[in-house]
C-alpha cells in the first residue's frame, strides 16, 4: 500500500513481535510515524517522523497501519478484541 504525504500511521502489531523476537528496538514502534515525503522511484519506502522520538528515516510500508489519511477527518480504531 502506498502512503500519501500527510497520512499517519501505527506499526502493526507483527512489526512489534518481530522486535521482541530479534531483542533489538525498532524506532518507533510504540507510537506513530508521520508520512513526510514520498518515493516516486517505489511504492513500498516513503519516508516518515517518528512522533515517539522526532527522528525521520526511510519505512518500508509492509510495516504499518493507516490510522488516519491525509485530509480524512476520521480516525481508524481498533476494537479492543483486535488488539
């Protein structure tokens, strides 16, 4: 899926059992990460703000959530069952 400038997004849950199967911390995984630019050579990287730590870095999209797209005024949320 190809993220759009502006979308926010949440690590999905395997990218945290990943993290915790290897013991090394992924940056981020905890909170969300902000899309600030785009890749126009792929669709899979774009890069992103850890909102966790203010760092930015290239993500690979296989590893998030959609929790609220650019100019949506709906917030996605889990149901608890989903956690």
């Amino acid at each position: 899926m190809a993220f759009n400038v502006g979308d926010l997004l949440k690590f999905k849950p395997a990218s945290q059992v990943n993290c915790a199967l290897t013991g090394k911390p992924l940056l981020g995984t905890d909170g969300f990460v902000l899309v600030t630019d785009s890749l126009e050579s792929s669709k899979r990287f774009f890069y992103g703000l850890a909102c966790e730590t203010g760092e930015a870095q290239l993500w690979s999209s296989d590893r998030f959530d959609m929790v609220s797209a650019v100019g949506s005024k709906k917030i996605s949320r889990r149901k608890k069952s989903e956690s």
